[in-house]
C-alpha cells in the first residue's frame, strides 16, 4: 500500500498552492501524530499536510492541516 501511496503522492498537488506532495517523513509524522490519520502527505514547503486514512488521502482544501514553520524536517 505504502509504494502505491508513493506513487500516488508523486501526481497530486495542493489544491489551494498547487505545490507537490510527499509522503511525511518520520519526523514529519511524530510532530502530526496528534491528528487521527494513518499518514499524511505534507506539502512541499512543509507549512501544511493532508490525512490518510486507511491508505485513502483527504486531498480535500477542508482537510488541510497548517503546519508550525518552525520545524525543520
């Protein structure tokens, strides 16, 4: 699930900045880990991030997270 969800990320882009998305990293995952999701897929300046839920992305504008720029990933 996790190389379809790769490849997947590879394609999709924010809908509100048009920005490319990756899967979160480790570090990106501990500092979203508050947040009911399975993984997330964090916007490429790394201010926001989208929930996966059982290997489904909310690529939604409604579902976006704002991330804290003060961390460094």
């Amino acid at each position: 699930m996790a190389d379809l969800l790769t490849d997947l990320a590879s394609l999709l882009r924010c809908p509100v900045t048009g920005q490319r998305l990756h899967l979160a990293t480790p570090e990106e995952f501990r500092a979203l880990a508050s947040h009911d999701a399975d993984g997330f897929l964090v916007r490429e300046d790394g201010t926001a991030a989208f929930p996966v839920k059982s290997g489904i992305p909310s690529h939604l504008p409604g579902s976006l997270l704002r991330l804290d720029p003060v961390h460094s990933f």
